[in-house]
C-alpha cells in the first residue's frame, strides 16, 4: 500500500506540473513578459514591500547574481523600480512600478479566475480548507528552511 508521504510527494510534484502547463499559463502571456519568477518576484514586492537584494535572497533562497539579473530585467520592462534605501547607506531597494502593480493585478485576476473554475463543483469549505493545508504546507518549508515569505494582508 502507498503511504501518505508516497502520495503527497507525487501529488506535489504534479500540482507544480499542472499549475505551470495551464492554459492561462504566466509564461505564454503577455508576449512571455512575465514568466514565473517575475510573477513569484512582484509578488514577493507586493506582499511584502520594498526589498533590497539581500532580503530577496532571504526569502527566495537564490543567490543575489541571480536575483540581480531578473530584477533587471523588471526594472527594464518597467515593471519595478530601484530606489535608494531611505535608511541610509548605500543599499538599494526595489519596488513595484505601477505598471508592475497593474500587471501584476492582471496576471493574480487571471490565475484566480482559472483556479475558480477548476475548482468551480468543490464546496467552499474544501475550498478553503486545501488553502489552510497549503499554507500550512509552506509555513513548514519556511520554518526549516529558514527563508519565510510574507503574506498579503487580507482586505478588512
């Protein structure tokens, strides 16, 4: 017989599969402008704020080379912006542009209407209760991982 963890590592393994082969997926939209790790990065820079490389690097895990060639690439697509650190030094940080912001919008819109209809026959209960399971999954990848990301704020 399968154990749990025999089928929670397959299932994970093909949620990440499905989610990056949707139709509507970020990297055939929008000419492939925003790809999933400007999605993962501006969302990073909503949820959280203003970040300098490093504090990327904190939470995503990838070395700031890596980190300094896709925010450029943000920041040349106008969809982010360096600003100097108002608490001094020679930090940079960036932000969303407000092209960022709108696009970003756009794509979140997008990937919510497609996750509403493939889940359009399961109550709201099962609903919510696979977002609390997931957000349970991910808090305990951060807390052994030690790079914890910031959640948005929910709407009063």
């Amino acid at each position: 017989m399968t154990s749990p963890i025999d089928r929670i590592e397959y299932e994970a393994m093909l949620f990440g599969r499905h989610l990056a082969m949707l139709p509507a997926g970020r990297s055939r939209r929008h000419g492939g402008l925003l790809d999933q790790s400007a999605y993962t990065l501006l969302s990073l820079l909503d949820a959280g704020g203003p970040a300098s490389l490093s504090e990327l690097a904190g939470a995503t895990g990838l070395d700031v080379s890596t980190l300094n060639r896709q925010t450029a690439a943000l920041r040349g697509a106008g969809l982010a912006e360096r600003f100097e650190d108002p608490e001094g030094g020679q930090a940079r940080k960036l932000r969303l542009s407000d092209d960022g912001r709108r696009l970003l919008t756009e794509e979140r819109e997008a990937s919510q209407v497609l996750l509403a209809e493939l889940l359009t026959d399961w109550p709201e209960q099962d609903q919510a209760k696979l977002a609390e399971l997931l957000a349970r999954y991910n808090r305990v990848i951060e807390e052994r991982s030690g790079r914890h990301w910031p959640r948005p704020v929910p709407e009063a």
